[in-house]
C-alpha cells in the first residue's frame, strides 16, 4: 500500500514537472500572439451584439456571420491607423523638404515679427559688432596699421547710424562710454603696437556689449532676440546640421523602424482577426473546455467572465466618449479661432484621440502654432493653446473615470490611476489591461472574503458540534434543579 502510494506521488511530481516544463515552452511560442490573442476576446465580447443580429440576419450561418463581423471589426480597427499613419507621413516629408536655409529664414522671421524679436539698427548693430571681433582677433595675424585704422574709421562710421536719442538713459550713458573708448583707441592708434590695440580692442569689445545688452533690453531680452535673429551662416549651419549624413543615417535608421514596427503591426492586426473569427465561431466552445480545467467554482468563473465583459466595454465606451468629448471641444475651439475646414478637424481631431499617445492634440496645437506663425493671429493663437490644455485635455480625465466607476464600480481615484498607469507600464494596451487589472483584484479579494468567511463559518459549526456542552460546569451550575 505503502509503495503503491509513494509510486502515486512520483507520477503525480514528474506530470507536474513535465506540465510546467511544456508550458514554459508553451508561452516562449505563444508569447507574441499573448495581445493579438487578448485585444481579439476584447473586440469579440465588444462586437457580440452586432454579430449575434448579423447571424440571425444570416439564418444562423456561423461561418459567413463570423466573416461578416470580422470584416466589420477589420475596418473600424485599420482606419484610424491608415489615417494616422498617412498624416505622420505626409507631414513628415513635407517638414524635411522643407529644411532649407531659405525656409527656416522665413519661419524664424515671420517669429520674430509676431513676438516683437527684431534686432533694431540690425544692419549697425551686426557689422559693429563684426568689426570689433575683426579687430581683436585678426589684426594679431595681419599686423598691418592701415587696415586697424581702415576698421576703426568704419567703427566711427557705424557708430552715426545707431540711434539712441529716444532710448532710457542707461542706454544713452552706455553707448556714450562705448564711443568715448573707441574715440581714445582711434586717436591712440597710430601711438600703440599690436598688443596694446589688441588691449584696446578687448575693452572695446567689452563696452560694446555693455551697450548692447542695455540697448536690446536686458539679457534675457538679449538671449532671445539673439536666438530669433541667426546670421546666415549660422542658418546654414543649422540646415546643413539638420541634413548632415550623421542625421540622415538617424532619419534613415528610424525610417527602418518605423516600417518595421508598422510591418509587425499588421502582422498582429492579421492575428488579431483571425483570432477574432475563430472565436466568433467556436468561441463558446473554447471558453467551456478553458472552464472545466480551471480549480475553480463554478459561480466564481462567471465572475470573472462577467468582469471581463464588463469592463472591456466600459473602457472601450470611455475611450470612445472621451474622444467625442475632445472632438466636439476642439472643433469649438476651431470654430473661435477662425480656421477653415473646421468638420475636417473635428473629425481627425476625434479619430486620433482615440490613439494612445497621439491625442487630439497632434490637431490643435499645429492649428495654434500656425495661427500664431503665419496667419498673424496671435491672440487666437495662444486661445487655442490654452483650450487645448485645458477643457480639451482635461476631458479625458474627466469622462473614463466617470464612465468606469459606473460600470464597473470602481473608485474614480483607481479609475483614474488605473489607465495612467495602465499605459505607462504596459504601453497602449495599458488604457484597457490597467483597469481589468484592478477590476479582477477586487473581484479576486471578493472572492477570497467569501471564502475566508464559509471557512470560518464550516469551523465555528465543527466545533460547537463537537464540543461537550452537556458536560460543562458553567451549564450545569446554571440548570434549574428539577429534584426538588
């Protein structure tokens, strides 16, 4: 008996050795199709009232009704990628065609009107300022006083074209120290060797950009007006830098990717439908044999299964709320600001907002740089920034949580958390496993309490059944005595 049982658990350990070493195995080869496989069960518990009136619509023929649904799922799935997808590229291609000297020229130019960023006295300011680092950095190689008395007769030029009459006073008095070194280093010129220009010039160099850090404003002031005003050298610098083979290689090697994430995106799309016919048709059936191998109860599993269902709705209900809330408020925004195709908009603007990541502000806020850069409707502009931070923006925290704690109960504070952290640890897919995820824990904790309590409850009997009360002190003192 002994050894028949010993026998019994080694079979039993050496099954369970091998079930676990197969199903190692098992998920290495089906570890990659784990979301295709999953988002399919989602589309299919989704979709299941639509297919339930195509197949009745097609007298019960399984397999056509299952085609038709899955044609249906196919469209609705692929058509905010096409969309998204032609709209990355061609915005894409149409912004590295664009990088050119002439172009970024312009760009930067059309800023600097709409923020008030111009250089006054452009043309004085830079070709003092040229000549000042001519004379300190050149005349050392040349060594040749004609040409520091040909730049210092220059500098005395430039100097009439700078106008400060109407500037503040701290302005004035640094453009008139500025003038009075310069006036000494012209007329000590013939007098000094190379050093001590040089020494001449690094002062002047010195007074100068005291007089025009206060001439432009200050040194913030200063800093931006010099990042909105690059030489043409330096916007050539830029171009070639943007275009350089280093970045060309970059742009390339992302290219690559990209039609590599995209080519294994379709192949998970392709799985995804196929999965989703399949479980149209014998979905049933699968879900049954799944069932009888499963510990648990009975009532349990439909527990769960009703919290699938559940919740998979309600994500996708939310999200699809959520997007027709942004879209709805981004077209008003739209509407306000006076753009044109305002329905082609709105509907791109909902499409894309129903893309992890994307949002509807791949719409509004070109739509708001643009009226800010080139339709020189700042003001409009800057609404359409704020509106789109604002009631845009914030809607989508708003209607998924409202929407999830009605259907599925939950917290609106977890609701919440749940899809920011959902997508930030699963990705995309987090919008729809972050709240299944808590969703299933509570219903597992649910399932646990439960449990716990018929175990306390089957133990409390046990033991008053067993316990002999009959003989108990504390009873027998307490009997009435009956002898009397």
């Amino acid at each position: 008996m002994e050894t028949n049982k010993l026998r019994r658990l080694i079979s039993f350990l050496v099954l369970l050795a091998i079930i676990v070493l197969i199903g190692v195995l098992f998920y290495r080869v089906m570890a990659s199709f784990v979301l295709p496989l999953f988002l399919a069960a989602v589309l299919v518990v989704i979709f299941s009232p639509m297919h339930r009136r195509i197949l009745k619509r097609f007298n019960g023929r399984t397999n056509v009704a299952a085609a038709m649904t899955t044609s249906i799922v196919g469209v609705v799935v692929l058509l905010p990628i096409i969309i998204a997808g032609t709209y990355a590229t061609v915005e894409g291609s149409r912004v590295l065609k664009n990088i050119t000297p002439g172009y970024l020229a312009e760009s930067i130019g059309d800023f600097r009107k709409v923020f008030r960023l111009e250089i006054p006295n452009e043309e004085a300011i830079r070709s003092t300022q040229s000549l000042i680092e001519e004379l300190v950095d050149d005349t050392v190689l040349k060594e040749d006083t004609n040409a520091i008395s040909g730049i210092l007769r220059r500098l005395n030029e430039k100097k009439t074209k700078i106008k400060v009459a109407e500037q503040k006073v701290s302005v004035q008095r640094s453009f008139s120290n500025y003038c009075d070194v310069l006036k000494n280093l012209t007329d000590t010129s013939i007098e000094l060797d190379i050093s001590e220009i040089l020494d001449g010039g690094i002062k002047l160099r010195e007074a100068f950009a005291l007089f025009r850090t206060d001439y432009l404003g200050g040194t913030l002031k200063e800093a931006l007006i010099d990042t909105a005003n690059p030489s043409p050298r330096e916007l050539t610098e830029i171009s070639d830098n943007l275009l350089n083979s280093e970045s060309r290689k970059r742009i390339l090697q992302a290219g690559a990717n990209t039609v590599g994430y995209f080519i294994s995106l379709l192949a998970g799309i392709v799985i995804m439908l196929i999965a989703v016919f399949f479980f149209l048709v014998d979905g049933r059936g699968m879900i049954q044999t799944i069932l009888k191998l499963s510990p648990l109860k009975s009532d349990y599993e439909k527990m769960l299964i009703d919290e699938f269902v559940s919740i998979s709705r309600a994500v996708v209900l939310a999200t699809v709320l959520s997007a027709l809330a942004q879209g709805v408020l981004a077209g008003i925004g739209f509407w306000i600001a006076g753009l044109n195709s305002i329905l082609l908009l709105t509907f791109a603007a909902t499409l894309l907002a129903m893309v992890p990541f994307v949002g509807a502000a791949v719409v509004w806020f070109p739509a708001a740089i643009w009226l800010i850069l080139f339709a020189d409707k700042t003001g409009y502009g800057i609404f359409l920034l704020i509106w789109g931070l604002g009631p845009v923006s914030l809607s989508d925290n708003i209607i998924k949580p409202m929407v999830l704690q009605n259907t599925s109960k939950l917290h609106p504070m977890f609701a919440l958390l749940s899809v920011v952290g959902g997508v930030q640890a699963l990705g995309p897919i987090g919008i729809l496993t972050g709240p299944m995820v808590v969703v299933f824990l509570q219903t597992l904790l649910n399932i646990l309490h439960r449990e716990l309590s018929t175990i306390d409850g089957e133990e409390l009997d046990n033991l008053l059944d067993n316990s002999p009360l009959d003989d108990s002190p504390i009873l027998l003192e307490t009997q009435p005595d009956t002898a009397e």
